[in-house]
C-alpha cells in the first residue's frame, strides 16, 4: 500500500534537522515508500565513477543530492517566508486543497 504524504515535487522547504540545517531547496523527488525527499542542493554526496570508454563515462568525482527523511524537512510559508506545517480543507468549489497552517495561504 502506497504512502500518504502531504509534501509534494516542487515545493519548497526547510531542512529543520541534520548537517544542512537551516538550508532551503525546491523537492526534486518524493519516495513514499521510504518516507524520504530529494532536495535541490541539500544533502550532497560524492560519487566516486570509473571510466568506461565502451558505455561513454568520463569518470571521476561526482556529486548528487542524497535523500533526507521527510521529518527533517518543512514546507515554507508563500506568505511569510517561514516554515509551516500543511492542512487540507476544501475551497468555495469543493474541490480539495492544501493550505499553510501559519497563514492560511492556498499551496499549488
């Protein structure tokens, strides 16, 4: 059964535990499975390649994002700029929508 998550590709968050504290990035991947977010910028890793001529690989160092666990990230406020948790409630139309719990700000 898949995961619920209330983080979405795009958003942007707050790292709030970790090495990269304090540090903001856009989601570039959600793995509900895992419980875990891929970060743009945040949580970087080295990757160490071999040459391949054959397969057409440089080689050499590398680095990516690793993935963080989703309760060390938070969604930041559109409106005021700080982190937040999320809600759902439906709009005028009925159709549900997430919204800032700090400011009541409708999320995309």
């Amino acid at each position: 059964m898949k995961k619920k998550t209330k983080l979405r590709k795009n958003d942007v968050v707050m790292v709030i535990a970790g090495k990269d504290r304090g540090r903001q990035g856009r989601i570039l991947r959600v793995l509900p499975a895992a419980d875990r977010v891929i970060v743009e910028r945040v949580n970087m890793i080295k990757r160490h390649t071999r040459p391949n001529p054959s397969k057409n690989i440089a080689g050499g160092i590398s680095e990516k994002e690793a993935p963080l666990h989703i309760s060390n990230v938070m969604l930041i406020d559109p409106d005021r700029s700080v982190p937040t948790r999320i809600g759902r409630r439906r709009d005028a139309e009925g159709t549900p929508e997430r919204f800032a719990k700090k400011s009541g700000a409708a999320l995309a």
